[in-house]
C-alpha cells in the first residue's frame, strides 16, 4: 500500500511539475539610452533565457547600436533583472567604392543608398566583402582579398572605402585521377569544367562532388584536393570505377507452329555499357521476343561533349512489331548539355513511321478505317531533367524529375488495301504534339528501411491520332502484374509505390502497389477507359558480381481479372561488370 502511495505522490509530483513548471525561470528586461523599453517573460530554462537575451542584444547592434551593454544583473531565486544600456546609434556616412570595378559592385547587387544615414550593420558588410571575394574566387582570383580602407568617423558618422587585393590569376593546368579509375583525364576535366587554361573558379571546385554523384559509372571515395603552383592550379581527384555495365538474357526455343520443321527463338536479351574506354560512351541494346509474331529492339548510343564542347549527342532507334498487325519504327537524335550538376537539358529531333502489315477487311462489307494506319511523324522537342540524388545507381534518398515535351507534323499515308473513300473527311496531315511528366521521391527511413514513390503521366494530343501511334505500358519498367506493352493509351496517369527491406548492403524483399488511369482515345474507334491496379513483391539479391532477381505481381484491368493464374513472373541474373 505504501508503495503504491508513494509512486502516485512522485507522478503527482512530475506532473505538476510539467504543467506549472514550464516557466519557472522569469526575467525583467530593462533597456536605457536612445531606446527606452521593458518587459517581463517566462523561460523554462536558464539556456532559453540566455538565447533569448543575446538574440536581443544582437538585434540592438544590426540597428546602429554598436556599443550595446549589460550594465547591471539583479539575480533573486528563479528572478532575473537585466539593464541594457545602448549607447549612442552609429550611422554611415558614406561607404565608397574603393577601386572595385562596378562591373562586379553591380554583379553582388552593391547600392550606395543603403550606406548613407543607415545604421551601421557589420553583418551588411560582411556579406558585401564576402560576396565580392566569391566573384573573384570565381573567375580566376582565388586568393582575392576586400578590406574596409580609409575609415573615418565624425561623431556618430562613419566613412569607409572598399580596398580590393585580387593577388595572381590562377588558371587551371590539369586533373589528376586519385584511386583505380581508369576514366580518361582529358574527358573527365571536360565533364568536370576544369579545362586546362580556364581561370580558376571555387565554385566549380566546390561541384566537382556533386557533378560526380550523378555520373553512373564513377564513384568519388574522397574530398578532392587542389594544389597551387606558377599561378597554376591542379586538381586530384579520388575515384573509383562502379560496376553498372549489365547483360542479362534468356533465351527460348518453342516448336514454330506455322513451320514445324522449325524451331521459333523467343527471349529477352539486354546490354548496357558505360563510360566505354573512359571517355563517357554511353551505349545499349535492348531486344525482347515473346511470341511468334511480337517483338521489339530498342539501341541507343551517346557520345559526350563532341568536338570538345559541352554538347552531348545521344542517337537511338526503336522497332516495335505487334503481331501482325503493324510495326513501327522510331530513330531519334538529341543534343544536350549539363546547366548545372543538378539540371540537364536537352533539345532532339524525332521521326516516327508506322506500317500495316496485313489488312483483314473485306472492301465490299467494311464501312470504317481500321484503328491502326500507316503514318509519318516528324516533331521537335525539349526534354528537361532534375536530380537531388543521394547516389544515381542506387538511390536511397532523394528525387528526380523530367518533362519532355514535343510538336510536329502527322501524315497519314493511303494503304492500298483500304478502299480509298474511307479516308474522306479525315485529317491526313495534322499537327500533333505530345508530353511526358515523371517525377520520383525515395525516403530512407532507417539504415534498413527505404520507399520509393513514383507518379509518371503523359498525352498525346492531335486530329489524327492512331492506336499505332499511342504509348505503350505495362510491364516491369512502367504497370508491373502486366505484360509488357499490354495496354495503349494516349493519355495515362500512373503511381508506384515500393517499400524496401534492406538486409545487406545491395540486397532488400520488396513490395508493390500500382495504380493507373489510362485513356484511349484515338480518331478512329470509341474511347475507352481503364483503371490498373496490381501488387506483389519480390527480392533483389545482391552476389557481387550481378543481381539476381524475383518478382510476381498481379494485376486487374478490364482485359485481365484479378487472380493468381493471371499473375506476372520476372526472373533473372544480371551480371554486372
């Protein structure tokens, strides 16, 4: 019983002490001189009041009051009195350009008005100097120096000059690889804005990290260092090599229904190469062939920074059979440069072509266009992206986006096994344009737990658009529980989010859930609607050498019912090299 009484008095007692002892510590602010004024406020802690009194006395000497001082402390219990005495306010007078160039004084945003008969703020003056010093530091002086020259005072007025030392002009003489990189020196100065020659600029030092944490094929294991000799910088640079060049591939032989002293070859096969001979090549070569009649080949090649400059050129080709209904074949080239280690931007011409390989239609019954017809399309666009990631191979905190959009000219051409008066009334050459929206977040919760999200949306919009013109979704890389290309849209919105367990370093289960709204809507055919939502899980095993992977997911939509015997299977070994 006395036990129980005893540990009630002591939560009584913590709880009193919480409600009424929050401010237990009170102090009476006294100020005198030019500024007259008093208050009283309570603090929980002698630390709070402390913070409370010097953020005061602080902002007493960005108003002028530069001899601000506590005259007199009267300490009584949990009592404080405090009398602030501030001194006479100082003003400028003037402060004078000195011999600083006005180019650079009008570059840090310099006003004379805010140095005549303002208060004298130190803190104004600091981030002036330092502002100039950054400039310099910049642009060829990094051992630039600004000093206050001439200092006069005349009562309560004081008068300055900006003094300016900007020391020797630094150019960069070369880049050194610290580590077992065996990136090519030339390319990586380039890639890096530290060509030899081009004055010295802090800042682009300072980025040398930031630039490499998006490179996929180069890791940074150390703060790079600079050294200064005959008005020359050099740069080391310690990297490492990552392991992001993948095959993976499996490959099937069925028995050719159509010719049985055959065998049909079905599979996958994907290559990915980076950084090829250390110079920043970038090339792949996707094939995947899951029927008889369907496949599709995508390879794409990037050159960076041609002819020296900061341009890079990316040229890709896309083959797309569907059955034997149609194939289309798309050969894009983009030109893009890196504004900043964050925001990339690119400019690219696409040309797009679609053909019927078989008209099923009796020309004395068929009163409408088929849905797919052959086409031309030749557009012009702009693609943007963002990044903020912890690590661009394997993010686990951070976002990215991109926009892409484009506009051009649509014909469509006359298939000869199509009766011609069909076409009438329809647009054979229109402008169409299309775009595209991505945006992802990963969240790290704990050294184990992390969750990516994902929201992609797109439309293509025009006269004269066509089911073999529409997106393509579905599948591992956009609506997982689906087939690959299983749905056509020309508008779609869709969702991924994804938690991860970690249990090694490159090894974590996963989880899944998509969703999706998605319209087709073409010139030809009714529109229809479909809302995709599957789920599942998987694993990513990490061996060193490669990833192995399994995943299942399953999926409904108005062409698949929901149920294990629908579900979706990828597995496989990407080896990485």
């Amino acid at each position: 019983m006395k036990k129980g009484i005893i540990t009630l008095l002591i939560l009584l007692a913590t709880a009193f002490h919480l409600v009424f002892g929050q401010d237990s510590l009170s102090l009476r602010m006294i100020v005198k001189g030019e500024i007259t004024h008093s208050e009283s406020k309570g603090f929980s802690s002698k630390a709070e009041q402390a913070l409370f009194l010097g953020q005061y006395m602080a902002s007493l000497r960005e108003e002028g009051f530069l001899m601000v001082d506590t005259v007199c402390v009267r300490e009584k219990g949990n009592s404080k009195e405090v009398v602030i005495e501030t001194g006479q306010q100082y003003e400028w007078l003037y402060l004078s350009e000195g011999n600083i160039p006005q180019s650079i004084l009008n570059r840090v945003g310099f006003n004379n008005r805010a140095f005549s008969r303002r208060p004298v703020n130190f803190e104004n003056i600091l981030f002036l100097i330092e502002a100039i010093i950054k400039e310099y530091e910049n642009n060829g002086y990094p051992f630039a120096s600004v000093k206050l020259d001439s200092v006069g005072q005349e009562g309560a007025l004081f008068s300055a000059s900006l003094h300016l030392h900007q020391g020797p002009l630094i150019t960069f003489d070369s880049l050194r690889v610290v580590g077992s990189s065996k990136v090519n020196e030339k390319y990586l100065g380039r890639y890096l804005g530290l060509d030899p020659g081009r004055p010295y600029s802090q800042n682009t030092v300072d980025e040398i990290g930031k630039r490499l944490k998006h490179h996929p094929a180069l890791k940074i294991s150390d703060n790079p260092q600079v050294s200064f000799q005959n008005s020359e910088a050099t740069a080391y640079v310690p990297l490492i090599d990552r392991k992001v060049n993948s095959i993976d591939g499996i490959i099937g032989l069925l028995p050719n229904e159509t010719e049985r002293s055959k065998m049909l070859v079905t599979g996958q096969f994907d290559l990915e190469l980076f950084n090829v001979s250390g110079r920043g090549r970038n090339y792949g070569i996707h094939w995947q062939r899951l029927s008889q009649y369907s496949q599709n080949l995508k390879i794409r090649a990037e050159e960076p920074m041609i002819f020296g400059s900061g341009i890079d050129v990316k040229g890709s080709f896309y083959l797309l059979k569907e059955d034997t209904t149609f194939i289309n074949r798309d050969f894009r080239i983009d030109f893009g440069h890196q504004l900043t280690p964050s925001f990339y931007i690119k400019f690219f011409s696409m040309r797009q072509s679609g053909d019927l390989l078989s008209v099923s239609m009796d020309q004395e019954e068929v009163s409408a266009l088929p849905e797919a017809l052959d086409f031309r399309f030749n557009s012009y666009g702009v693609h943007l992206s963002f990044f903020a990631l912890d690590d661009v191979f394997n993010p686990r905190r951070g976002w990215r986006a991109s926009l892409e959009s484009s506009v051009g000219n649509k014909k469509i051409l006359m298939n000869t096994a199509i009766p011609e008066d069909l076409y009438d009334g329809v647009d054979l050459v229109a402008l169409q344009y299309y775009g595209q929206f991505s945006v992802e977040n990963y969240w790290k919760w704990s050294p184990m737990m992390m969750a990516m999200i994902r929201l992609r949306a797109g439309k293509i919009a025009g006269n004269n658009v066509l089911k073999n013109d529409m997106f393509r979704l579905g599948g591992l890389r956009s609506i997982r529980g689906f087939n690959e290309n299983f749905f056509f849209a020309n508008q779609y919105v869709y969702a991924n989010f994804e938690p991860r367990f970690y249990f090694e370093n490159g090894s974590y289960f996963m989880g899944f859930v998509d969703v999706g709204l998605l319209e087709q809507n073409g010139m030809i055919g009714e529109r229809r609607t479909d809302r995709p939502v599957s789920f599942g899980g998987g694993l990513s095993l990490d061996t060193g050498q490669g990833a192995f992977q399994f995943i299942l997911g399953v999926g409904q939509s108005n062409e698949q019912q929901l149920g294990m015997n629908y579900a979706k299977v990828h597995f496989g070994y990407t080896g990485r090299f």
